[in-house]
C-alpha cells in the first residue's frame, strides 16, 4: 500500500464495528443490457471492494427484478449479500416506485450506516444512514433532449434530494464536480461534492467466456478498421460519426470498415438513420458485446472514435488507451479531461474536422504510434484500486458529521 492510500477495515486501523454498507445495483439489470458503462464501473467497484475488504458488511439492493447476478460477481465473499427490494417488472412501474421514492430502505435491509446511491437514478429513502449518492452527469439539464421525460425527472429528483438529505457527492470527474456546483447556484456547499474518477479494470476483457467464434471472424473483419463504443442513441452523435466517415477518401473507406459496437437505447429508431442512409464504405453494427468479445474488437482496431457530445466521464476512452489503439474524441465536456494530451480532440459538431482527424490518424504512422504510447500512460492515471479507496474513505467519513 502506497503512504498516501488511506487504510482500509482489516488494517490495524480499522475501526472495531464493521459497517453495514448498501450499494444500489439496479443500473445492472435495467434495459440496456449490462448497464452499460454505469454498470461496468458498478461491477468493478464490487469486485475491488470485495478484493480489499472482508470486515464490513455490503448488501448489493435492486428495486429491478434480479434475474440473473453477472458472472464477475456470482462468487463474492461472506460479507456481501443480495437483497431484492419489492420490484415492478415494467418499466413504468418502476419509474413510479421512484416517483414515491420507495418505502425506507433499512425496512428491508435493517439497519444501516452508509447507502451508496451509484447513480442519481437510485437515490432511495433512509432512515438513519448517511447518503452517498455518485453523480455521473448532468445530461439530463444540460442536454436534456437526450433523454426522455421520465429519465429526466427521475435523475433530477433524486440529485435534489441527494443535496437536501446531507449526501455526500462523488463526481466522476472535475468536469461533472463543476456541472453540480452550477447546478445548484451556490445552494449547495462545495466541500459536500468529492471527484473520484471512475477506474479501469486491468483486467477488462481478459477473463470470463470465450465466444464461440472470435468476433472479428464473425462479422466479417479481416483488416483494419476503425470503431467506436457506446450504448447507441442521439447523444452518442453516431449520425455525424457516419457522415464524416462517408467524407473520408474512397481508398481509407475500402480498407477500413467502420464499427459501431454498442445495445440500442433510448431514442434508438432515430439513431437507427446512422445505419441506414447511404453512406460509401461498410458499416458494421455489433449490438451488445461482452467484455471479452469488446476488448477482442478493440485490439484489433487501428483506431478509436469517440465523438460523444456530452459525457461526464468516458471510460471507452481508457478502455482503448488500455488496448494500445490511438484515440480521437469530442473537444466537449469531461473528455479532454479523461483523454488529457494523449488523443486527437475535434468539435463534435463539425463532421469536417472529424473527417479529416480521422484520416491524419489513419495515415500518419508516427502520430498513432505517438498516441498509442501515450494513451498507455495516461490510463495509469486512473487506477481502480485508487477509485475504490476513495469511495471507501467516503463511506467512512459519510458517518461523521460535517465539519
């Protein structure tokens, strides 16, 4: 352990009472399979704390029917446990569970020191536990179209209720820390709003079940080609993706087909137009893929395009940087602050300059060798370990009161 890494319970510094921690895991088992990038960091936060703490107690609650646990949390230790809170199956049941905030939550669970909240979407009523609520966007306010009505009540709500209840706030970014200050105007103290980045596994993608075919093999991928990841809806700007992918040279298009790797979500008939309008050169849509199938993508990629318009963290970023691919991303949001100097940074806006960085990326060897490089650096920046202590300093310090 680094000098600098507070201690955690098992130490000899650990307090003697071992707490009894909530996590809300329903981000697992919602519509998008997996939940995404929200569940990847939800998995990983688990699996670490599991790793480094066997001397509090975590029950991981859902209000989502739990069908089935992911594999990389089917074998957890002693001091984890499942509850599955009274659940509605359909969707709009659900969002009226949230409407009435749900009964307190140590009425199922009993009592409680600390519930982590892993989204503002899950932010349940407690009775004497300490909230912590982590905040990965404001897209909601700040984009607003790129959610609908009910997404956009529910994650409003629950991070005014974060800030009336005293919760501790963990942004994942400096970007996303700044968003909720502006939010709230100056309502809501600073120091009650802690940046702790997401972490990349170093290990994403290298365990769990082989396919059955390798998917390169399966989609028809025997050279080069250019990719980018995301649950596919309007926010990620697939449409300016595909339409200045359709502006590359003829040569480039011929030899790089384009694919898009990522479950529908909302607003995916819109999205759908990216794939069907004519555009010169082959586009692939893989729909979801799990890790090992991802990273098996990524690894065989020549480059990495992520033009999101608005994203609080940006973890595909890291996932790439991790796979040694060199990275073009949106000059917009918290991904220059993720990416730092080791990506290609344009205006999600302007399908031009998309263009154009795409091509300089995929005919200067020198330069993606040059990111390739970097991008490996850069992502030791961002450690789960060091993610997952920080949450658990929080959770420790949720149980004082503020100074």
């Amino acid at each position: 352990m680094h000098a600098d890494q507070p201690a955690l319970p098992g130490d000899a510094t650990a307090p003697k009472r071992p707490l009894r921690i909530a996590i809300a895991v329903d981000e697992l088992f919602g519509r998008v399979r997996g939940g995404g990038g929200q569940g990847r960091v939800i998995v990983n936060l688990i699996r670490q704390l599991a790793a480094l703490d066997r001397h509090n107690h975590f029950i991981l609650f859902a209000a989502r029917p739990i069908r089935e646990i992911p594999p990389a949390l089917s074998e957890l230790p002693p001091n984890f446990s499942w509850l599955q809170l009274p659940c509605r199956p359909r969707e709009w049941l659900y969002f009226a569970w949230h409407l009435v905030r749900r009964p307190f939550l140590e009425r199922f669970a009993g009592p409680l020191d600390v519930v982590h909240a892993t989204s503002t979407s899950s932010v349940p009523a407690v009775h004497r536990a300490r909230l912590v609520v982590t905040v990965h966007d404001l897209v909601w306010w700040r984009y607003p179209e790129g959610l609908n009505w009910a997404g956009r009540f529910v994650h409003r709500t629950g991070l005014r209720i974060a800030a009336r209840e005293g919760a501790r706030l963990a942004a994942v970014s400096e970007f996303t820390r700044s968003e909720v200050l502006a939010y709230f105007d100056g309502r809501l103290p600073p120091d009650r709003v802690t940046v702790i980045p997401n972490g990349i596994d170093p290990d994403f993608g290298q365990t769990g079940e082989p396919s059955a075919a390798p998917p390169r093999e399966r989609f028809g991928l025997s050279g080069p080609y250019v990719m980018t990841v995301g649950t596919v809806e309007p926010r990620k700007n697939l449409h300016r993706l595909v339409e200045a992918y359709g502006r590359l040279p003829a040569s480039l298009r011929q030899d790089h087909p384009l694919v898009i790797v990522g479950p529908k979500g909302w607003k995916v008939d819109t999205a759908n137009a990216a794939f069907t309008d004519p555009v010169p050169g082959r586009i692939v849509w893989t729909g979801y893929l799990a890790d090992t199938e991802l990273r098996a993508l990524l690894e065989g990629a020549s480059l990495f395009v992520y033009p999101s318009l608005y994203e609080g963290f940006g973890l595909p970023i890291l996932e790439a940087m991790q796979c040694g691919i060199p990275v073009v991303t949106s000059r917009a949001a918290a991904m220059p602050e993720v990416a730092g100097n080791a990506a290609m940074l344009i205006d999600p806006l302007d399908p031009g300059e998309l263009a154009a960085t795409i091509t300089l990326a995929l005919t200067d060897t020198e330069r993606s060798r040059w990111l390739s490089e970097h991008g490996c650096k850069r992502v030791l920046n961002f450690t789960l370990r060091a993610s997952v202590v920080a949450y658990h300093t929080l959770y420790q310090s949720a149980t004082q009161p503020m100074t």
